[in-house]
C-alpha cells in the first residue's frame, strides 16, 4: 500500500533530548500518524529526506504517537536537520 509520506509524518518534534539525539545517534524525532506503522514512517522518511533509514522506534504519548528514526552512517541527521529548518 502506497502512502503520502506527508500523511504519516505530521511535524519533527525537537526538544534538548532530541538534539542530543541526533549527535549520539544520528537519530531524528518525528510526530507521526497515530495508526501509522515502522515501515509507513520508515519508507516516509526516506522519501521525504532521501536518506536511508537503519531503524525506527516508536511510542505514544500524550502529544502523539513519537517516532525515533535512526539513520544510516552514510547520512547525518544534523543535514537533515538543517534542511528541515531545526536549527
């Protein structure tokens, strides 16, 4: 099933602990589509970034469902990062 990566990704979510994330682990936080599964924002994120995706963790809070990406070596989450405005 092909999804609207604008559907599944609703708006980055950055916070002090995400930017640290994001230099450990070349992680980006992402608030995502409630229903929306690891592989909709894995292939969402790709597609909207054009990087390559190594893994995504997710959880639900009070603000939404919270997806961590981690990316690959080869990509920087702090490119991203700029190019989406973070910084």
């Amino acid at each position: 099933m092909i999804v609207d990566p604008y559907e599944v990704i609703l708006y980055p979510y950055v916070t002090e602990k995400t930017m640290n994330q994001m230099e450990k682990n070349n992680a980006l936080e992402f608030i995502v589509k409630r229903n929306a599964n690891k592989r909709q924002i894995k292939e969402s994120v790709e597609k909207m970034f054009d990087v390559k995706v190594k893994k995504v963790n997710t959880r639900i809070s009070k603000k939404g469902k919270h997806a961590l990406v981690v990316l690959m070596p080869e990509f920087k989450a702090e490119d991203v990062g700029m190019r989406i405005g973070i910084f």
